[in-house]
C-alpha cells in the first residue's frame, strides 16, 4: 500500500470535495433570500471539512492532524443539522437531498474512522 504524503491522496479529502460541490449545486436551489442565511451557512461548513483535513494533514503531527479532523466532524455534523432544518422548511420540502445525504454520511463514516486510528 502507498504512503499517503499529501492531503490531496485522500479519499476522505476527495470526496469531501464532491460534497462541497453538492451542498453548491443543492443551495442554488435555494430562495435568494437564503443566500445570507442557511444558505451561506451549509457552503461554510462544507467547506470547512476538506480545508481542515488539509491544515491538518500539513501540520506534520498527529496530534495535530486529529484536532484538525475532529474540526472537520464537527463541520459535518454542522451541515447534517442545517440539512434536516433545509428539509423541514416550505422551500426545502421538494429539494433531491439523496447525493448530498451519501456523501455526506460517507464523508462522516471516514472521519470517524480516521479519527479512532490516530487517538492518542
């Protein structure tokens, strides 16, 4: 198995990306008067997870890495939350959350794991 040396040969990094790519498509449908709110709110938080996967990875230590990783769950729990409030509200009842529902778990699912390997 090849050494992983740069947060780009991740897959967690990887598909964290296509989420970020989802949670954009899937917010376009949004009414322009989210685009401040909730909105403006989910693309942070996906975001946030490839970018802290890799400030974390760069950072050289583990401990570090799993503080960083750590940050990226509680980025994914984040969105999981304003996911079920998207799909409660008028505007959000008919949106397709099935891509951004898989990554999402999957995405969450690797965090966790990569978390467990690395405690300290």
């Amino acid at each position: 198995m090849a050494q992983i040396t740069n947060y780009r040969d991740l897959i967690v990094w990887q598909k964290s990306i296509k989420l970020v790519i989802a949670i954009y498509k899937l917010t376009e449908k949004f009414p322009s008067s989210e685009v401040y709110g909730l909105s403006a709110q989910m693309r942070r938080a996906a975001v946030s997870i490839p970018s802290n996967i890799a400030e974390g990875k760069a950072r050289g230590s583990q401990k570090n890495y799993r503080v960083f990783l750590l940050h990226a769950f509680g980025s994914g729990a984040e969105l999981e939350a304003q996911l079920e409030i998207t799909k409660q509200l008028p505007f959000g009842k008919y949106l397709d959350y099935s891509e951004v529902g898989s990554i999402l778990l999957e995405v969450m699912k690797m965090l966790n794991s990569l978390i467990n390997k690395l405690k300290i």
